[in-house]
C-alpha cells in the first residue's frame, strides 16, 4: 500500500513540474504579444543611428494614475520607450537597451529599459523644469547603437 501511494505521489510530482515551465513560457509569450500600441505617448525625438530608426515616446505616468484611487505616489513622473527598426524595416526584437539622463541639475538617472513588445521602456523622473539630456545605448546582434538628444521640460 505504501509503495503504490508513494509511486502515485512521484507521478504527480514528475507530471506538474513538467507544466511548470510550459505555463511560464506561455506567460512570457502573452506578455510579448500584448498590444502595446495604447501605451505609447507623444513622440518626443526621432533619431537614425547607422540606418537603424529610433522613435522615442514619453509617458505621463502621474497623469495616467492621478484618476486611480489609493494608487501611492510614483518617483518617477514618465515612462519613456524607444522603439527601434532596423534598415530593412524589421523590429528590433532582442537588445540590451539602457538610458543615461542627465538632468538641468546635472543628476543622472541611469536606466535599463525592459523589452515590451515592439519596444524598449524604463521609468525616468522628469519633475525639474529644464533642459534633459538622454543618451540611449541598444546592443543587439553585433550592433551597438548610441543616440544622444535634449528633452525639454516646462
């Protein structure tokens, strides 16, 4: 009896922790094929770096959340993306994508973006008024990619 219990109990030990990553990867897939396109912002800069284009669009996270009840005050005041296609026109897919921010006070914010879709993003803090500077660095496929503009902050 304890020996059929036990070889039950590995069997559905062995059969879920098979699942396991299935559900992940299926989690990972869903979070990649989610549409995006709602959650782009005005664009603020476009670039071309060795043929490659570079959208960037900035995201008001305060005025998003302001109307959400007991939502607790976010330190950063923006969400930005770069949206990134290459000469062919194909998306960039998979990169390493970081930010540097230098404020009108000359802090910096140094920043990795997360990949969301067809994009790149990453939470900023832009509550000084004044003149941003934003340096974008994306590897991917050999490539390094360094763009450089100023953003204004009324």
């Amino acid at each position: 009896m304890r020996i059929a219990l036990s070889l039950t109990l590995i069997t559905l030990l062995v059969t879920f922790a098979g699942g396991f990553p299935v559900l992940a990867a299926n989690h990972e897939r869903d979070m990649d094929q989610m549409d995006h396109s709602g959650h782009r912002g005005p664009n603020i800069h476009n670039s071309t770096v060795d043929g490659y284009s570079l959208a960037y669009h900035l995201i008001d996270m305060q005025q998003k959340m302001k109307d959400m009840e007991n939502m607790p005050e976010m330190q950063a005041t923006h969400h930005m993306m770069v949206y990134v296609t290459g000469p062919d026109g194909t998306v960039l897919g998979q990169a390493k994508v970081g930010y540097l921010v230098v404020g009108p006070d000359g802090n910096k914010q140094k920043l990795m973006a997360m990949g969301m879709k067809d994009g790149f993003g990453a939470d900023v803090d832009f509550k000084a008024p004044g003149a941003y500077t934003v340096k974008t660095k994306a590897v991917a496929s050999g490539a390094t990619l360094l763009d450089q503009f100023t953003y204004e902050v009324k």
